[in-house]
C-alpha cells in the first residue's frame, strides 16, 4: 500500500503537470482564458498558470501554504469494501485519515523557484456500525480475529516540485474550469517490489499491484487570488489494492476498495473524535509534521508492518 497524499501528494509534486504536449495545450487554453476573462472585471491581482512562477504557486497553495514552514492539515473519511469472486462484495470497515504537512522554499539554476514538503499521515480503519477505531478485526475468510494496524506512515514527503522541467521547459498548471471551480483528477497506478515479498518475487509473484485515483475540486477565484496564501481543495480518493498484511489473507483470492473524500482544514480543531482521540493517545506526534529537513526514507504501510513483524519475530 503506496503511502496515500502523498499521494496526497500528489497533490503537491505533480497534480496539473505532465509531459504530454496536447495535453498541456487543450487545458492551458482553458486555465489561461479564464485567467484573462476573470482579471479584466477582478480587482485582485491574478497568478498565471501558464507561466512557472504560476504553476508553482498554484500547485503549493493546494498542497500546503505559500508561507515556508506553515503547517496545514488534510482530512478524508470513507468506506472499504472487499470483492472475492462468487460473493457480495461487503463493507468491511470505515475509514477516517489525516496528513499534516509543511512546505519550504528550493531554488534551481535552471527550474527556478520550486518547494519541497514534509508531512506524517495518520489513517484508522473502522467499525462499519460503531464507527469506533478497530483493535481486532473477525476475519470472514480465514475465521482469525486479526489484530487492526492502522496506517501510521512517518514520513511522506514529496519529492522537490517545480514549474520547469529539467531542460527548463515550462510545465503549466492544467485544470477544467466548470461553475467558477477548478477540477484535477489523477490516476496513479503502483507496480513494485513489495517489501514484504522476498528476494524473488520477478519468479514467484508477490510484486504490489494497485491503483490510486485523486479528484481535487475547489474555489478557481480562491486558488488564483495572489492575495491568499492557501486554498482549500476537496479531494476524493480512490483506492484498488490487495489485502491488508495484517489480515493475513496469503493468497486468497480478492481485493479491497477504498472510496473516501476530505479536504484541507483550517484548523485541526475539524477533526474528527476518532482522529482527535488517537492524537492525544499513542499517535500524539502526527499533530505536526516533521522537521523541515528531514530526509529520512519514506514510509509506507508495507515497511511499516515490515517492522512490526520483524518486532515479533525477535521477541
């Protein structure tokens, strides 16, 4: 399981962008004239998705703050539900998540102005009926009550994110522009070396297969305002994927799906009880991010369970 906003983060190194020349021109056509039709009649003045400057500020206010070192947080809340082949597919549990992160500031000779972010994310997986934060989950398939691990991924930072791609090509800010709001959507397949999987999983299988999607939607006149240091996005999230390592499932035949939607908070006072409840318990650092240099491997749910296994197997 891919470390999710990140992911989200999507949201923060690539949402927008991308190489496909045809691509970029159908939706900079769109971004650039809205931009052009709104200015003349607005007295705010206007960022520039076409241009670098602007996509990196655009792509920033979405993720995080243009304000270095502001910590912002996301939410989203959801359903997973199971699919095994001659059966209803059934929901097997709720889902309420956290990630919060801060940016910094990068400069480049030849990309310019770019940003990085670091953040933490929290993720419960819930009863279906009490909406309480699952211990033990009675698995229907193998009859085991399995103990619940929730994702705790410390960290997930980006990757560096500018407006120019290595040979300095502008890489614009694409989006729809419907009703006065800016709609983004990503696709994000996965398709690597699982870290639970062994050494030769290119033979045997085991490689981890799944697919994220994003949807971001938000105020297009909030997002471009240069007066305003965030935006508010709403994001939906999707999620196609194997089972979960602590359900113990081998390899049962199945899947899980995920569906939740959130958005960026204006203060953490939004959370949720369950989410508000773990922080002030045994996810009390998830509060903040990291430091802003930090340059520690990313984690995922796979490394973390990794440690935990490995955590048992020595005792």
């Amino acid at each position: 399981m891919k470390n999710l906003l990140i992911l989200f983060l999507i949201a923060a190194a690539v949402v927008g962008c991308t190489k496909d020349a045809s691509h970029n021109r159908e939706n900079t056509e769109v971004s650039t004239e809205s931009m052009v039709a709104r200015s003349s009649t607005d007295a705010f003045e206007q960022y520039d998705p076409s241009t670098a400057e602007g996509a990196v500020a655009l792509q920033r206010k979405m993720s995080c703050s243009l304000t270095d070192s502001e910590a912002v947080t996301f939410v989203w809340y959801g359903k997973g539900y199971s699919r095994v082949p001659g059966e209803r597919d059934r929901h097997i549990f709720n889902l309420e998540g956290m990630n919060v992160r801060q940016c910094h500031t990068l400069n480049d000779p030849i990309r310019g102005e770019g940003y990085r972010h670091v953040s933490r994310e929290l993720m419960l997986y819930l009863d279906p009926i009490t909406n309480e934060a699952l211990d033990k989950f009675e698995n229907p398939w193998s009859g085991e009550s399995n103990e619940v691990i929730h994702v705790a991924n410390d960290p997930v930072n980006s990757r560096p994110t500018f407006g120019r791609a290595e040979n300095g090509e502008i890489m614009p800010f694409n989006y729809r522009k419907i009703n006065d709001a800016y709609l983004i959507s990503y696709e994000v397949p996965l398709f690597y070396t699982n870290p639970l999987g062994g050494e030769y999983q290119k033979y045997v299988g085991g490689t981890y297969h799944a697919t994220e999607i994003f949807d971001f939607n938000g105020d297009l006149e909030e997002l471009l305002d240069k007066s305003k240091s965030k935006a508010y996005p709403v994001v939906s999230w999707v999620r196609l994927a194997k089972w979960l390592p602590w359900m113990e499932m081998g390899d049962r035949p199945g899947l899980l799906y995920f569906n939740a939607m959130g958005r960026k908070l204006r203060d953490q006072d939004q959370l949720s009880v369950a989410l508000k409840s773990a922080l002030a318990g045994q996810y009390s650092s998830y509060s903040e991010p990291p430091p802003i240099e930090d340059d520690r491997p990313n984690e995922t749910s796979w490394t973390y369970m990794k440690k935990i296994i490995d955590a048992r197997t020595k005792n």
